[in-house]
C-alpha cells in the first residue's frame, strides 16, 4: 500500500509537471523567439559572441534559461529552454538582418545587395575647439552619472549635439562609434519619418480611410491614418511584454506581422481613445510596403529617401518572415546615426537644404493625440511623467530598456541614450537636467 502511495504521488508530481509546461510552453516559445532573435542580430550586427549576448542581453525573464547556438555556415542562431524545449531559429539574411523563422514553410526574403553605398560626410565629428560656454566639466559630471551600473546593466552610449555640433560622446566597453544599436521603439519614429515622406509626395493622406482591404466590410474602415499616427485607433491591443499577449505573439509568434495586426477587431470609435500599440505601428509600416508594387522599390525607398539622404550609414529595420520592415521595434543604428535623425525633426525635416520631410510635419507630429494626456504625438512622445523638469518643448524618440533621442528646439539640443537595463531604470529626467545645465542658455 506504501508503494502505491509513492507510486501514485510521482505520477500525480509528473502530470502537474507535465501539465505546467504545457501551460507555460506559449510563453517559453516567445522567450526562445527573442533569445534566437536578439542572439542573431547582436551577433552578425554587433559583432558579439553568443556567451557575451547570453550574460548582458538575455539576463531577465526566462530569458536566462534559454541556450544559444550558432550555425556559422547557415547564419543561424538557434534559442531553447534548457536547451531542448521550444526550440526557435533566427537566420541572418545579408542586406536584411536576423529575421524569427515563424512559419518553417515560408521562405525567407531574398539577401538585398544595394547597387552602392550610403555616403556619410562624417557628421557629427567632435571640434577641436567646442563652442562657446561649454561646460565641459559639466557634461562629465552629467555622463558619469549617466554611466552608474543599473539593474539588469546600464548605459552603452550617450551623445550631445548642440547647435548641430558634437559636444559629449562616451561609450560602454565593447561598444564605440561604429557598433549599431538597437532602438526598440524609437523605430516608431522612424516610421514616422516614412510615413511623411510618402505624404510629401502625395501617395499617402492623413485623413484617408478604407486602408486595408480587410477592413472593406466593417466599421474599421473608418480608421485614419492619422488615427492610427495617434494611436487612436480603437482596435483592440494588449502591449503587454510579460506575458502572451498582442505585442508579444506579433513579435515572436507571426511570420507576417501587419497581417496579424489588421486581423484585430475593433472596440472603440476611432480618434476618441488612446491606446498604445506596437501592431499600430506595424499596420503603418505594411501601409508604406502598399505603396510599392515590389520589393526592391520599396526597400530603395527606405535606403534612399531616409538613411540615404542622411547619411545613416549604420542604420536598417530588420523585416518580419514576409518581408515587411518591423516598423514598431527593429531599427538598429549607431548613436552617431541616431542622433542624425534627432537633428532632422530638430531642423523641422530639413536636411541640408533639403525638405525631407513635409513643411509642417515635425510640428503634426507633436500634436497631442486624444487621450493620452498630452503625453503623445504621431509616434513621437512629448514631455511626459519621466521629464518633469525638461524643457516644456522637448519630445522624444523612446524604446524599451530606456532607449532615448531628445530633442529640445528652445537649447537646440539633440540627447541619445542607448543602453541595457530593466525598463524605466535610467534617470533620464537628472541626465537631462545635468547636460541642460552645462551648456549655454542662449
């Protein structure tokens, strides 16, 4: 009778097992996603080793529990939970980047070999003589400060341009002027900045309507495209990034992302609600690839009308399985070019004597979408609860892990921090009001 009793415990301890993984297994195979995505893409676009990755970058969550491998031969990087559950492959495509294989049946985009490259004039070079009421001094005290460890890492790179000219730039070791980083959300704004480029050039309406044919027969044909620059779509969205959710389950579940986001119903009248939303931004970055009738058109037109015409040498948006740029999450640049395209929407879309954008874009942009408190813009933030004492006219490119471009037309100021860390750990209120201070309020 004892034995039975051991006996029936270990099963029953078995089945609970057993049934706890099944439960948890959606949210490990989102986890391998990301382990096998961020592995491949720090590795084939910084240049890091797996065992690097693994300790700085897949420090949290379940993250620590899943075992990176690389095919160098394949370009593969492949994630599991302890090495053997929920299994998950990112292969690096040449001209692309490292893109999540969803659907193993799909085939991958084709390597994109541009016919030449993007020219970069060297800007922003720090002077040799800095201008005027500089306190150097000042800026030190500001990035050391900025550089303290913080949980789950800290700072990889900070930079200053003031008055279009490179006053402060430090980096993490392992890190410099020519390591492209990740941006995470701030690659929101730079859908922006595409979107805007196809309305300078009348292929695009801010006030259109009907703009996915999924949505030929029901209310969300209503939907704007100022609505969904505003997050004020009103489809349904969880941006959640703990568990399975919407944002999660387009990021590392679906091989064709806006797809997935036009598939959402609606739960609000669009333009009255706020809701903050990685598949919005997607939905806008399928709508750019509408407007192209292939591939190579529409990916010369990111190249060339963006990072082209500012010398973003650095810089891509990696695609989902089908080919489309991740426009809410996947922007990789270094900090140098990064900070190019804060001085862009500091210069109001005006690059070089060149209107990239159109004349009052940057200034749309800012305009308070309903409902978010005066926090929002068009997939640009405003000063909100992490600003208390900046500028009132500073607005923000913001990602995950404390991803920033600030920009402050009343300084003439362009602030990029880049880093790895717990969300919401970086004292960017007292590093703005550190740097602010050390530099001339004229």
């Amino acid at each position: 009778m004892h034995h039975r009793t051991v006996l029936s415990s270990i099963i029953g301890l078995i089945l609970i097992l057993i049934a706890g993984l099944w439960y948890a297994y959606p949210l490990l195979r989102i986890g391998s996603g990301y382990a096998a995505k961020m592995g491949c893409s720090c590795h084939f676009l910084q240049g890091r080793e797996l065992a690097d990755i693994h300790e700085k970058d897949l420090n949290f969550s379940v993250l620590p529990w899943m075992r990176l491998q690389l095919n160098a031969e394949k370009r593969q990087v492949t994630a599991a939970f302890l090495g053997i559950m929920a299994k998950r492959v990112a292969e690096y495509v040449p001209g692309r980047g490292c893109i999540l294989i969803s659907n193993p049946t799909m085939e991958l985009p084709a390597p994109w070999v541009e016919s030449e490259g993007v020219a970069n004039d060297g800007w922003p070079m720090r002077l040799d003589t800095l201008p005027p009421g500089i306190d150097t001094l000042g800026l030190q005290e500001a990035g050391d400060a900025a550089f303290a460890p913080l949980a789950g890492g800290g700072t990889r790179a900070l930079l200053v341009l003031y008055d279009g000219k490179l006053v402060y730039e430090r980096y993490a070791v392992g890190f410099g002027p020519q390591t492209p980083l990740l941006g995470w959300s701030m690659t929101k704004s730079l859908t922006n900045a595409l979107v805007g480029m196809l309305v300078k050039q009348g292929r695009l309406d801010p006030d259109a309507k009907n703009l996915f044919p999924a949505w030929a027969g029901d209310d969300r044909r209503n939907i704007t495209l100022r609505n969904l620059l505003q997050m004020n779509s009103g489809l349904v969205w969880n941006e959640n990034y703990g568990n399975t959710s919407d944002a999660t389950v387009m990021l590392y579940v679906q091989p064709d992302m806006p797809g997935y986001a036009a598939s959402v119903p609606l739960a609000q009248t669009p333009g009255t609600t706020w809701v903050y939303s990685s598949g919005t931004s997607n939905l806008l970055s399928g709508l750019v690839r509408q407007q192209f009738t292939d591939d190579r058109s529409y990916q010369s037109f990111i190249r060339d009308s963006l990072f082209a015409a500012l010398g973003m040498t650095s810089a891509r948006i990696e695609p989902d399985q089908a080919g489309t740029a991740v426009g809410s999450s996947y922007g990789w640049a270094t900090a140098r070019d990064w900070a190019r395209f804060g001085q862009l929407y500091l210069q109001d879309g005006v690059w070089e004597g060149r209107q990239l954008l159109p004349p009052g874009w940057v200034a749309f942009s800012r305009e308070p979408a309903a409902g978010s408190e005066n926090t929002y813009g068009g997939h640009i933030w405003l000063k909100d609860i992490d600003t208390p004492n900046a500028p009132a006219d500073i607005f923000q490119f913001s990602g995950f892990q404390d991803q920033r471009v600030c920009i402050i037309p009343s300084r003439r100021v362009v602030m990029v921090r880049l880093g790895m860390n717990d969300d919401k750990q970086f004292g960017l209120d007292a590093w703005i009001t550190g740097v602010l201070a050390a530099l001339p309020t004229e």
